[in-house]
C-alpha cells in the first residue's frame, strides 16, 4: 500500500486549505480512510475518518471546520479544512486501515496556518 499525500502549505488563519490522498490499492473501497496530524513533541492525533461506507468521525479541535471525504473510483480521499487556526499547524498523515491488511501511513504533508 502506497499512500501519497498533496495539498500542504502555508495558510493565514481563517483560510482555507484542501489535502488529498492518492492509494495505491486495489481494494480501495473497503478501506477506513483517515488523517491525523502530529506536532513534533506531542503524540500524533486523529483528525477525520471515514469508514468504507462513508460514515465519519472528527477530532473535537477540528469538529466543524474539517471534512473528510473520498471518492472510491479515483482511489483518493480529501481533507477541506476551513477556518484554519494556528494550532492546526503539524504534519498531516495519510491514514488507510483494513481488518485483512492492517495499517498504512503517507509521507506526510506539512501544513502551516500563520496568525
């Protein structure tokens, strides 16, 4: 499993910014989907989930102002994450999870929201 991460970048506070996540698999759509983020010196933590079925789940910090979504034929799944605020800064991983092939991890994607 592959997982590659675009979208990062620098962002004023209020703004905008949208993550997406390429998969290679080829199972694709009977994969949890997720991101979470970490801060160096800080546990990484869950932002958004979304199950195969497109149910989803947000970390109280960002319930509100994120969503997730995926598109199952394009094998990518999207943070939109508005109202950005400068503790949203970290490192954004791409996260895929299945019961049959256990756990996946993106490069990563830097995202930086200035005051």
């Amino acid at each position: 499993v592959q997982l590659q991460a675009s979208g990062g970048g620098l962002a004023q506070a209020g703004g905008s910014l949208r993550l997406s996540c390429a998969a290679s698999i080829s199972t694709f759509n009977t994969y949890l989907m997720g991101w979470f983020r970490q801060v160096p010196g800080k546990q990484r933590e869950m932002v958004a989930i979304i199950s195969n079925l497109g149910s989803t789940n947000y970390g109280d910090s960002v319930e509100g102002r994120f969503t997730i979504s995926r598109v199952d034929a394009n094998n990518t799944v999207y943070l939109l994450m508005n109202n950005l605020e400068p503790e949203d800064t970290a490192i954004y991983y791409c996260h895929a999870r299945s019961t049959r092939y256990g756990i996946s991890w993106g490069q990563g994607t830097q995202v930086t929201v200035s005051s």
